[in-house]
C-alpha cells in the first residue's frame, strides 16, 4: 500500500488533482445568439466514454474477443435558466434546424451539426488578489495560473431531446437538460498553448461563477 508521502509526491508531480468543477463548454454561435452565455450557464456536463464492440472468434480450439467496431452513448448538459429564457430558445432554434416544425420536414445533417468541445482546466495556486464583480468577489490571479489539461470535440453533434423544466411551488432554480447524439469524439492536449489562453481564463471565471452561485 502506498505511504502519504508517495501520494502526495505524486500530485505534485501531476500537477495536482483534477477537479470536476473545473471545465468549459464550447457551443457554437447560432445566428444571433452567442454561446458565451451558454458557456457560463452550465451547470453540468461528461467527458464522453467510448466502449469498444467485439465479438466471438475461435483461433484454434480457444475462444478469443476481437474488436469490430464501438459505440458511443449520448451526453448531455444541464444548464441554469434565466428569466429570458435564452438557453431554452437557443436549444430550440438549434433543434428548429433540424427539423422544420413549420413544415415538419427535416434537413440534411451538414445543416445542423456542429462540432462540440468540453474542456477541463486545472486551477492553480497564487497569491490572494480579488476582484469585485457585482456581487461576486473574484480571485484574478487565477487568470493566470490556470491552464487547460485536456479537450474533448464532439464531432458532427447536435441535440436530440430537450428534456421537461420541473416548476413547483416549493422554490428552487429552473433548469434545463439537453442530450446530444454526435459521430464521434477526438480529444488533445494543448498545455501552454498561446491560442488557448483567452479559453483558459475565460473558463476559469465561469467556474468560479458556477462555484459561488451553487
């Protein structure tokens, strides 16, 4: 069994612990609407999976696995609704043009797939300087300390189900949850990248948004 100190060495070495607060959702602008609110809306996502299909073969007298192809589940994402109602309209624009709900025709799938990426950060660790937005009491420094680890594309996807908002009498905030079926996923690892560094603080500030609303 590994001693404390081993573990601890090994998060140095790694740079720490993934956080799963930490993430950034990239959805694609559409027409008027701009993703970057969607962005800072989300309130819940996956870094998709991929399970490899086999099927049964004998070599010889053994009976062995081999692969012949993979499936893929769908992922959704859940995202706070303001009183515009803007997530809820975006979605629906979105699957409006899929299929047509005036002419009840669908369209070709080039039309209204778009590519998806989720992208996890890494927070880092600097001195204690804060920044007043609003309401909120933001540490800057985290503009600069943080770097993204990992990038998953959602390839050629696009929302199948819109599901139901729960309103009650009892209170709470309204959501909404969205299912994307997509053809596949690519990820890649970008650390330090230059192009990436608007994406990185940008991210970091929706989570710690996400952390003091929630």
């Amino acid at each position: 069994m590994a001693s404390i100190n081993e573990l601890k060495g090994l998060a140095s070495r790694k740079g720490g612990f993934a956080q799963s607060s930490q993430y950034l959702v990239k959805l694609p602008s559409l027409g008027f609407f701009d993703s970057r609110e969607l962005n800072l809306l989300c309130k819940m996502t996956a870094i998709p999976g991929r399970q490899i299909l086999t099927s049964d073969r004998k070599i010889g007298i053994k009976d062995t696995k081999v692969a012949y192809g993979y499936a893929l589940d769908a992922l959704s994402m859940t995202f706070q609704v303001m009183n515009d109602y803007g997530v809820r309209t975006y979605f629906e624009v979105w699957q409006n043009s899929i299929i047509n709900q005036a002419t009840q025709t669908p369209n070709y799938k080039s039309e209204y797939s778009h590519d998806v990426q989720i992208v996890q950060l890494r927070k880092g660790v600097g001195i204690d300087t804060d920044l007043k937005l609003g309401p909120f009491i933001l540490d800057i420094d985290i503009f600069k300390s943080a770097n993204v680890v990992y990038e998953c594309t959602l390839l050629n996807a696009f929302p199948t189900t819109i599901t139901e908002s729960q309103l009650s009498q009892d209170g709470g905030l309204v959501e909404l949850t969205v299912n994307f079926e997509y053809d596949n996923w690519r990820s890649s690892r970008f650390r330090n990248n230059p192009d990436t560094r608007n994406i990185r603080a940008l991210g970091t500030l929706i989570n710690t948004v996400n952390n003091i609303i929630n």
